[in-house]
C-alpha cells in the first residue's frame, strides 16, 4: 500500500518522474526539441495577438 502523506513517498514519486523524463529526452531528442520549439512558437503568437490592436 501506498501512504502518500508522507513526503518521503512523494520526493521518491518526483524523482522516479524526473528521471523517466531525462531518460526520453536522452533517447528522443528530436520530439523534445520539437515541443519546445512549439510553445516557443505559441507564446510569440499569443505575444504578437496581444500587440495587435
């Protein structure tokens, strides 16, 4: 059973998570990249839409 009161169980949760996730950017790094590039792109647009009269 899980007691996820204890922050003990949640650090271990994050740095399982953290760990997974630097393992798929070490193996895809072209998908990674490109996500990135992605909410590059979306925050300029949303920046440029909020220039705009």
């Amino acid at each position: 059973m899980f007691q996820l009161s204890t922050p003990q169980t949640w650090t271990n949760h994050f740095q399982v998570i953290l760990e997974s996730l630097y393992t798929y950017a070490l193996q895809n790094p072209v998908s990674v990249a490109g996500f990135y590039d992605i909410q590059k792109v979306e925050k300029e647009e949303t920046a440029h839409q909020a220039n705009s009269p």
